[in-house]
C-alpha cells in the first residue's frame, strides 16, 4: 500500500492471501473473557510487538494420601486402584477432568490497562519450562482467557508414573508410585522418632534407597535436610535444616499406609506478554472491526475469511478505511499475498485499488487538489504546478467503507 501526502506517516496494505480458497484477514477472537487454546512453542511475534512482562505460575498439585484409599487434595482425586494400574501398566495415572487455575496479572501488564492499554493490543506466548512436550503432561488443550486483573488457564493435568514403586519394603500396604523426571517431584512430610512433626522435605534429600523400611526410617550415615515449617496449616517455610538418620523419618506410624509422602506434579506453563505499538495513521480493518490491531500486519492474524462459491469468478466484500492521523491524502490498494515472489513490483498492478477519481474527471468523488511536480509542463520541486491528484482524502478520525471485488 502506498501514501500519498506529506501529513501520512503510515500505509497499512490491505493483503489477500490465497490458499487453495481466497482467504483474507484473520484475526484472533477479540472478546477478552472468551477461552482461547494454548498453543505452546516457539511462536512468531508479528512485527510492531515489544515484550512487556512475563511471569511462570505456580501451576502445581500436591497429592497425599488419604485413609480413603486415595491420592488427592481438594480438587484432584486418585483411587488407589488407578494409580497401581498406573504403576503396572500404563506409566499414567487415569484422570480426565479438568482443573482450572486463576492467577495475578504481572505488575507491568496491569500498569499498561490502567494507562489506557487494551487487552486488544496484547499477545501472550506460552512456554513450557520444564523441557517436556505439552501432549506429555496435558491430556487435552490447556485454554486460556484473560480480563484486566487475571489469566485463567484450564488444563486436563496428566499424572505419569515410573513403572516401579517407591519402596517394596516388608509391612508395606498401599502402592507408593514415584515421579519422572521433569514431570514434578516426591515429597515428604518428616517427623523426629518420637513423633513431633518438622516440616517437609523432598527427593532432592531423600532418594528411595535411603528409606530402610515400612516405617520411613531412614538410612543413619547421611543428613537430610528439610523445611523447618513456621506455619504448618498455612504452609509458611523457615530455613532449611539438616538432621542424621536416626533422628528424622518420614511420617510417624502412617509410611505403611502411604501416609506423609506426597507427589508434587509441575504445569510450568510460562506467560511473556507482548503489546503493540501505535497504529500507523491510516489503516484497514475487515468487516465487523474498527480499531487498530497490531496483528493486521501479519496475514496469519486475520478475522474474517471469504471464499468462492463453486464457478463464481469473483467476490466482493466490504473493508473500512480509518485515519487516526490528521487529514490527508493516501492510496488504497490490495495484491495477493507473496505476489512479490512473481512479480518484484506487486503494487504497480494491484488486483484492487481505490480511486476516488482519475486524471480524466471520471468519478463520482470530489477530486482532490494536491500541489505536485509535472517536468514537462514546466512544473519544478521548488516551483510545483498544482494539478488533480488522485486519491483517499480523510480527515482526522474519519472513516469510508470499501466494496473490495477480485
């Protein structure tokens, strides 16, 4: 797209895209609130996009085991029967209901909407941080939405197994499965041997081998350390600190029973927020839209799609024009996307261009006025013969509505 005039900074071009049917203009749904999916890994950020803020949630569950013959907490409940198939045969933990988490906003990405920003003008990237696959540890598409205070994000979370047990240990009576790596960690409420609780600990300092029976006792020659818990009911952590076997162990009377020993699944799903710059002066939006939107600028970003009809030869549709620049004068005009691979000069023959009048006095638009320079009728740069220029003449915060046909 070109412009014309010395007041327009900025053309956004119209593009058409053709892929076995005409595609033009596809944009993400613009309803905040609505759930769109996650689509992880490494995502192109349309150009005119800066990061903002980025923040990784605390996307994690805690399963104990209860005296109800199950593994869970307040929202997820895994049978024991499930969990040994688990362990024997599948390497996963059966479980297909969803769970949804909402968390805080980052600190700059509130400021930005408070400012004024708009949730329009922001794309999120998702990222795994814990270097597995998201089909690994989702049983469905995660989906996100957003409002001006939270992301909400709900996921089917899949519980993977190694196919062995903790510890098989004499007196032991509940199947205590273990973690993969990557996919979270054990952990472990510890006692002193009299009973008096100590806090938690994890498999960064107890490994399997160092638990020496149905009891939780553990091996004498080593020291574990563990979270000294201020606030047990609250979870409130103090430093760590370190104790010999022979003075700590993993629960008091319950490890038989799977009692005081958790599994820790992570859902590291890392949020970077990207927003856009300003919009150019002038620019296109596709039917149903009117404001700005950095992503017009990339043809995989489009909201609207039309396509022929079986033996129509041509289609028509309507595009707006906006100028939120001072008034002046451009030119509107649309090729096909990648046209530029076959022809280097796509826009000396668009397949659609706007005029409002041409040299001849043809149109039905008052003909604009425009100083310009004509050598050969004696027309200098310092000196200009002032002729009929044509083109789109806008004024600030003013908009037309196009038939666009091809």
């Amino acid at each position: 797209m070109r412009g014309r005039g010395n007041n327009m900074r900025k053309l956004l071009p119209i593009i058409l895209s053709v892929l076995l049917l005409l595609t033009v203009f596809t944009i993400p749904d613009t309803y905040a609130e609505d759930a769109k999916e996650i689509k992880f890994g490494d995502i192109a950020i349309p150009e005119g996009y800066a990061e903002l803020d980025s923040h990784t949630p605390s996307y994690s569950y805690q399963l104990w085991h209860y005296s109800g013959g199950y593994w869970g907490n307040n929202i997820v409940k895994l049978m024991d029967e499930d969990v040994a198939e688990g362990i024997d045969n599948r390497g996963v933990i059966e479980y297909k209901h969803p769970v949804t988490i909402k968390t805080d906003l980052p600190a700059k990405v509130k400021e930005h909407l408070t400012n004024g920003g708009s949730l329009d003008d922001i794309l999120i990237k998702f990222e795994l941080t814990n270097g597995l696959q998201d089909v690994e540890i989702f049983s469905n598409t995660p989906t996100y939405s957003i409002n001006n205070d939270q992301i909400t994000v709900s996921f089917e979370p899949k519980f993977a197994v190694k196919k062995k047990h903790l510890v098989d240990h004499p007196g032991m009576k509940v199947h205590v499965p273990t973690i993969p790596e990557g996919y979270g960690k054990m952990v472990y409420a510890v006692y002193t041997p009299g009973g008096t609780h100590l806090g938690a600990s994890d498999e960064t300092y107890i490994n399997p081998e160092d638990i020496i029976d149905c009891d939780g006792n553990l091996r004498a020659d080593k020291m574990y350390g563990y979270n000294l818990q201020i606030n047990f009911v609250n979870r409130v952590d103090g430093p760590i600190e370190y104790l010999p076997g022979g003075k700590i162990k993993i629960g008091y009377g319950t490890f038989a029973n799977g009692g005081a020993v958790g599994l820790e699944y992570l859902f590291p799903i890392k949020a970077t927020y990207y927003v856009g710059a300003g919009g150019p002066d002038f620019f296109p939006t596709p039917e149903g839209s009117t404001e700005w939107k950095p992503q017009y600028k990339d043809p995989k970003y489009c909201a609207k799609t039309y396509t022929y009809e079986q033996g129509q030869t041509e289609i028509t549709f309507p595009v707006n024009l906006y100028n939120q620049g001072e008034e002046a004068i451009t030119d509107f005009k649309a090729v096909w996307f990648n046209s530029s691979k076959v022809n280097p000069k796509p826009w000396d023959s668009p397949v659609w261009e706007a005029k409002e009048i041409d040299r001849h006095g043809n149109g039905n638009n008052p003909y604009i006025e425009k100083p310009v320079a004509h050598p050969n009728a004696g027309g200098t740069e310092e000196n200009p013969i002032t002729q009929p220029e044509p083109g789109i003449k806008l004024a600030k915060g003013e908009s037309k509505t196009f038939e666009v046909t091809v």
